[in-house]
C-alpha cells in the first residue's frame, strides 16, 4: 500500500470526530532547538501525522511535494474544520496523548490556546527572520500562510456600485437583505477571527445587523453557487476561494476588497510536544516547518491561492493583489479576544443571527 493511498484513507476519516473535552494543563515543554536549513532531506525518516485545516485539494498538492522532499518518511493527513479539529484535539487531552505531530491551523488563537497548556514543542526556525507578519519569539508557531477575509460578487448579476464594498455595509445595507451569505464561526476558524474583529470594530450591534439582513450562514462552496446563480448578490468568503475558481473554472466572480479594511488571517503550524505527540519525530515535523518556511514550501502554498508571510515574496496567488497592498488597508485581529472570548462570541453570534 503506498503512501498516498495511506494519506487518502486518513482524509476520508474527517466525520470520525470526538466529543468536546476541556482539560487545563500546566506549562512545560524543552528549551527551543535550532537547526540549519538543508537540501538534503533524505536522511529524516519516520512517521508523521498532521491535523489541518487547509483545503483537501491543497493539502493532495503540498502531500505530493512533502513525499519528493522527504522520500524516507511517512508523512500522513488529517483534515477538518476548525471546530471539528479542536473538538477532535479537547477529546484526545483528556485522554492524554494526541493523534498528531504537528498543526496546521486555520488562525493564531488557537496557538495561544495550545501553548498555554504546554502541549507544544519550541523550535526556533533559521527562517524566521524572513516573516512580515508576527510569530512567537519563543518558537511555539509560526504563520506559513497568508488568508484573507473579503467581499466578492459576480458582474454578470449585479453592478459593484449597488451593492456593498465595505464589510460595514454588508450587515447593514437593507438593499441585499436576504442576499447574502457568509461561514459558520462555530465551525471555520478563519470566520471565527473574522466575526470577532468586526466585533471589536462595530460592537455586538454588527451582530444584530448581520441578523436583521437575515444573512445565509453556510460553508463557502454552497456560498460561491448562490453567487453564480444570482440567489446571493454579494458574499463575505476568503479570497483563495474565489481566485480558486477564477482560474480553475474561469469564474467571472470577482473579490471586493472591503473599503473599511481587509481582515488578514495568519494560519500557523506547531509542532506537538514529545510528551503529546503520536510518532515522537520532532525531528521531522521541524524539518517540516522549515520546508513550509522556505520558498520552496512557500511556492506551493502560492499555488493553492493564498498569500505568503515572507517579506517581499516574489510570487502571487493566481489573480491576487500585492500583499502589502492589502496589508496597507485591514481591519486588524486581537487574537487574545479570538482566545478568550470565543465562547462568549459564539453564543451571541448564535443568539443574534443563526437562531433568528
């Protein structure tokens, strides 16, 4: 059986998730090592299990160039939902190991979380130097792609000056009520950052508004097909998906980048402590984190329609704006808020928009 199909296999698993757990941990972990980057990788061996949340057909593509690189190993998938992987990782604190070697997670928050309870492993990556966006100095996370939160609408359905361009707009405009959709924060991590800084911008009244439009809160798929048909007229999703589609299906849809700001959400990878993790290869998750961090690993996270974190990258997602760019106008995140008050979030984002 070769290693794809094992990595297959995993995947197809994503539905087999458990119950929630919420288990406090003391802190601990070792000193952070270091190591220098190296072209030949064909002395790490091992296994090696990642939970993330990046798309499938990205992750099949970053899969076949983890194999290339590192023909020795045994590097497998996971793949959920932000609330499905966190609901999966609570499940398996409690019953005191985890599933996995390393994270790739959909937003910081959850680092945070995660190196609180001292279930990571610190390691301090020759390539940090090379970030634009912040990671922890101690080396628990570090981010390795670039997703953000925007607008789009499709021009063959409605003109761009009728419908909203700001992220304000689109909660309190009367003009599309009953046209929108957005994600689930409950379920999507980078939905969640993105509720919890317009929270913070516009107050828990962007709830209401969010309610009153009588918004559709659905995944991005069903959302990205009401837009070709005309049933929503203007959608908050990530700009990967709708330059995914612009150029694998020649989508005419079109992103808005909001006039109030852009929401850039960093997504992070950790390794998992040797005292937490399935496969005890450290060793291979930091050659990993490396690869990723490198331009090699950067030009496959590119390709799947996302933004790199290295300064002055040379390359684009396909049909994408400059970083900096959008960097030059976003609504920013408090990640301690997305921590700390996730809870709370969620239950008034339920209260004012998914139980009307």
């Amino acid at each position: 059986m070769n290693h794809m199909t094992n990595r297959l296999r995993v995947l197809a698993v994503l539905a087999l998730v458990l119950a929630l757990g919420n288990p406090v941990f003391a802190g601990g972990g070792r000193q952070p090592s270091s190591s220098s980057p190296s072209g030949n990788t064909s002395d790490v061996s091992g296994k090696l299990m990642i939970y993330t949340s990046i798309y499938e057909d990205v992750i099949e593509a970053l899969d076949e160039a983890l194999e290339k690189k590192f023909p020795n190993a045994d590097i497998q998938f996971f793949y959920g939902g932000t609330g499905n992987l966190q609901a999966k990782i609570a499940a398996e604190m409690d019953a005191g190991k985890l599933g996995c070697d390393l994270l790739l997670v959909a937003e910081p928050s959850y680092s945070l979380e995660l190196k609180e309870r001292g279930l990571l492993h610190p390691y301090i990556s020759p390539y940090a130097d090379r970030l634009a966006f912040d990671y922890d100095k101690e080396g628990y996370w570090y981010p390795v792609r670039i997703c953000n939160m925007v607008l789009a609408y499709n021009p063959e359905k409605v003109a761009k000056n009728t419908i909203p361009n700001s992220l304000r707009d689109f909660a309190f405009d009367s003009s599309v009520r009953g046209l929108i959709s957005m994600g689930n924060p409950l379920t999507s991590g980078t939905t969640m950052a993105a509720v919890t800084a317009l929270r913070d911008k516009y107050g828990y009244e962007y709830f209401q508004g969010l309610g009153n439009q009588g918004v559709k809160v659905e995944s991005g798929s069903v959302a990205l097909t009401k837009l070709q048909t005309g049933e929503c007229k203007v959608i908050m999703i990530l700009e990967e998906s709708i330059l995914k589609v612009r150029e694998e299906d020649d989508s005419k849809l079109e992103v808005i980048y909001p006039t109030d700001g852009t929401i850039i959400i960093p997504s992070t990878v950790m390794t998992v402590a040797d005292q937490w993790n399935a496969n005890k290869n450290t060793k291979l998750a930091e050659a990993i984190t490396d690869w990723l961090l490198s331009d090699e690993g950067q030009e496959n996270i590119v390709k799947g329609w996302m933004h790199s974190p290295i300064k002055n990258f040379s390359k684009l997602p396909y049909d994408g704006i400059p970083t900096t760019q959008i960097m030059a106008n976003q609504i920013p995140v408090n990640w301690e808020n997305v921590y700390r008050q996730r809870e709370e979030i969620r239950t008034r984002f339920e209260e004012y928009v998914t139980r009307r």
